[in-house]
C-alpha cells in the first residue's frame, strides 16, 4: 500500500467521484476512507467514526460480518466465475433462487432475475414490464410513470423515470414517454397540503389523472420506492402504496416496487412493500442483498408475470437481457451468506427499534435548532433532517452551513450524508442504543456549528 503522502497527494487527482464537480473534489478531496469494523469506518488519519451512511444504505450487518467474508473466499476458491446465459448456470445461485423465493413469498415474488446492482435491477424491471406487456399482446404499453423526488438510478431508463432534475437535466433527453407525479411529500408539495393522508389522497387523484391523460393502454408500469430515500428519505402516509396499487391493477399497469434500498429490513419489516402490506408485480433489490461486500442485485418477479413469460410459446417470452455478472457465483455466495445472517440476527426488528429512539431524538434535536426544518423518520433506520434558513419560508440551508454541519459531526465521530438540505441517516441495522445516542448527540454539535 502507497503511504498516506502518496495517498493525499493523489485524491480525486486521477478518478472522478460519482454524484460531484470533479474541480470540486480536487479542491476539497474527499476522506479517505482506510479501515472499518463493526459500525465503525476510520480515515487515514485515524479518526474513528460510526458510520451512519451504512456505506451506503447498504452495510446492513455492518463491516465485520465474517460469514460473508468466509462465503466470498470459499467461493472463490471454488468457482470464482461462471455465466448463467443460456447454457450454464452455478450451484451457488440456484442455492440463493431458492433462498430468495422463500424469503420473498410473503411478497407474492417467486423468481429472480440477477444484476449488478441497484440501477441494473431498475433497467431489468423497466424493460421485462414492457416485455410482459408484448407477450400479452399489448404492444402500446410502453410508457412509465413514478414519483418527483423518486430516485432510480443512473442507467437512462432509471434516470428518465427519477424524479429529480440532479440527475437528469446534464443528460437529457431521456427515454421518451416518462411521466412523473407529486411524490406524498407534506413538507413541500404543489397541493400546499400538510396533512399525510389526504396528501396522499391527491398524489393518489394525480396518478388517476396523468392515466387517464396518457391512456391506460399506453402505459407498462408505475415505478417508486416503498419509503422515498436519496430523494430526502420521505415516508409515505400508510395509505398511498395500497391506494397505487388499487389503482395500477385497476388498469393493467405492472407496480415495480424499487426495494434497492427497502428490501432486507430497513423500514423495520423484511420489505418496503410488506410494510404497507402490498405485493407488487416486481420489486428491485440490490445494496443489503449483499451487504457491499459484493455488487450484485435481483429483480424479483411475481408468480402472474412469470406465467406470461414461462407460458409463451410464440418466442416473445425469450429474454435478451442479462450482464456479464448476472448470477454471478461470489455475489451469489456472498447473498446466501448474508440472508442467513440477515434473518438470524432478525434485523428488521432491531431497524424498528432502533429507529424509534433515531426518530425521538432527532425529534428533540428540532426543538433545540431553528435550522432543522423538517425531521422526517418513524419506519425503520432511515431519516433525514430537513435543513431550512428560514423556518417560515422553509429556504432551504445553503451549502457552506451544510458542509460546515457535516464537518462538524464528522469530528464529534459520526459520518452522516448530506444530500442538498438534507442530512441522510442509514446506519447498519446492527446498531446498538448507545450507537444511536451517539449520533444523535454527535448531530447536536454539528448543528451547533451551523
Ligand atoms: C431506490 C434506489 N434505486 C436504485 C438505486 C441505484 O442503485 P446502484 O447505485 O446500486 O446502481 C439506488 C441507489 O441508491 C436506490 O436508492
């Protein structure tokens, strides 16, 4: 390994980080980041810190999971690639189909399709909907429509149906034929409406509208995330994934759940979707499948889609997709290894817990600060802090009184994300009590320093 000299000298100078100005992190490089153990991550400094970034939303068992890690060298050691196209597959992912189908039952979800990530489970999604459609012999249905504030990835499908123009507006045009409504925010919302449920209610009315306008005919699937999470983290009233899916089914559109972040516990069930006790037709999940020890993602699919699909017996069932990677041995491995430690260790019920005591004290940090706008929790371990100027005109808080909270909390031994106003928290779900009093107080002296 390059001593630290070499290591500052040359940060950001011959990379560009993702999701930043690259003059921006050559100005101010970013931590580096050279060891981490249980919850906790430390720089070349040598300053320890808990990690409530969970990597990112995806270190659910947290650094020091040895299972996985012995999974992974056992694996390659005995096969460490093999492809599933057409031909071949490998036992260790017919091993994890089966593990996954069980785990998903409860979810109506009873195949798997397997990718490298999140943004490759949204893709896979988004074109098997259209497909199903034209097995079905619905052909015009071709068109998409999700949540303002939803994110979906970076591949140009997942970037035409985000809902945020970060992620869009540099790369446009997008796929044609994308369309999204109101996200069930009440802290901003073209509806001035506070109040969740009939928030809902409208975003809900707004749906119907926009089908209606397109033509159900001409649309092959609602995509959103169960709980909205790199938009803000934004829960939405209990009512509205019920109420979409009433009104998807009503209309022959397939409901994607994007779970990448949901799925394996976060919100305190097992999947986003389970929480709000719906089943979708697809869910995307990626991130905790395998906890970051390994990229590697599964589409799940309904036992009704993969009917049309196994069905068919014109050839348009036939599917030409998949990556290089798709089932690949190691993350399959490393998946199997991380389900059985994620159901072990039940870590959707320390989510909930723990993210009650996260939701009270970042509750308490509001009172006390002026700066916090809009707290926003209550399902699982993923919240976020709303950063406003100006309470009254909600402003959001400017960059430098940001960067300078995060710098804050940082040194007080908590890493948090920022992501504009917004102060993101996904912790492992393995945290402890203690761990989530310390990122609460550790918030406390970086809000100070606003
Ligand atoms: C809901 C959701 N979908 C898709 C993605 C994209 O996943 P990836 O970054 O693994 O491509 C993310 C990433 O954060 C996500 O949160």
């Amino acid at each position: 390994m390059k001593d630290s000299n070499f290591l500052r000298e040359n940060n950001a100078r011959h990379l560009w980080h993702p999701m930043a100005h690259p003059a921006e992190m050559q100005a101010n490089p970013p931590a580096i980041i050279t060891k981490a153990a249980g919850v906790r991550i430390t720089d070349l400094d040598g300053h320890e810190t808990i990690d409530a970034v969970g990597g990112l939303w995806n270190v659910n068992l947290g650094f020091s999971c040895a299972p996985v890690k012995a999974a992974i060298a056992a694996q390659l050691d005995a096969l460490p690639y093999y492809s599933t196209f057409r031909g071949t597959t490998n036992d260790a992912v017919i091993e994890l189909s089966w593990m996954l189908r069980e785990f998903f039952a409860a979810d109506g979800l009873t195949r798997a399709f397997f990718t490298s990530g999140g943004s490759d489970s949204v893709e896979t999604a988004l074109r098997l909907a259209r497909q199903y459609h034209k097995i079905r012999g619905e052909a015009g249905r071709v068109k998409y429509l999700s949540l303002k504030k939803g994110y979906h990835g970076t591949h140009t499908g997942g970037a035409s149906v985000n809902g945020n123009a970060n992620f869009r507006t540099q790369y446009e045009p997008l796929l044609p034929g994308c369309f999204q409504i109101a996200a069930p925010y009440p802290y901003r919302n073209p509806f001035n409406e506070s109040d969740p449920a009939r928030l809902a209610q409208l975003c809900a009315a707004a749906l119907e509208d926009e089908i209606a306008f397109q033509g159900p005919g001409t649309i092959a699937a609602f995509i959103m995330e169960p709980v909205l999470g790199a938009g803000g983290v934004i829960p939405p009233h209990e009512s509205f994934m019920p109420m979409v899916r009433e009104i998807t089914a009503k209309h022959g559109i397939l409901l994607i759940a994007d779970e990448v972040i949901t799925a394996f516990g976060r919100t305190g069930s097992w999947t986003g979707s389970r929480h709000w006790g719906v089943q979708p037709d697809m869910a995307c999940t990626a991130k905790a499948i395998t906890n970051g020890y390994f990229p590697f993602g599964a589409v799940m699919i309904s036992e009704a889609v993969a009917e049309a699909f196994e069905q068919d017996r014109s050839g348009a069932g036939a599917i030409g997709h998949g990556y290089t990677y798709s089932g690949h041995p190691v993350g399959a491995a490393a998946a199997i290894a991380c389900l059985k430690e994620t159901e072990r260790l039940a870590v959707h019920e320390n989510a909930a817990a723990r993210g009650a005591e996260l939701f009270a004290g970042l509750k308490a940090l509001q009172e006390k600060h002026e700066i916090v706008g809009d707290v926003r929790g209550g399902h699982g371990l993923m919240l976020a802090l709303e950063l406003v100027s100006d309470r009254a005109k909600k402003t959001p808080a400017a960059k430098d009184v940001t960067a300078r909270i995060h710098e804050a909390t940082y040194r007080a031994g908590v890493m948090v994300r920022i992501s504009g106003p917004n102060i993101i928290l996904s912790p492992p779900l393995i945290l402890t009590a203690e761990e989530a009093a310390k990122i609460v107080s550790a918030l406390d002296e970086g809000l100070a320093a606003a």
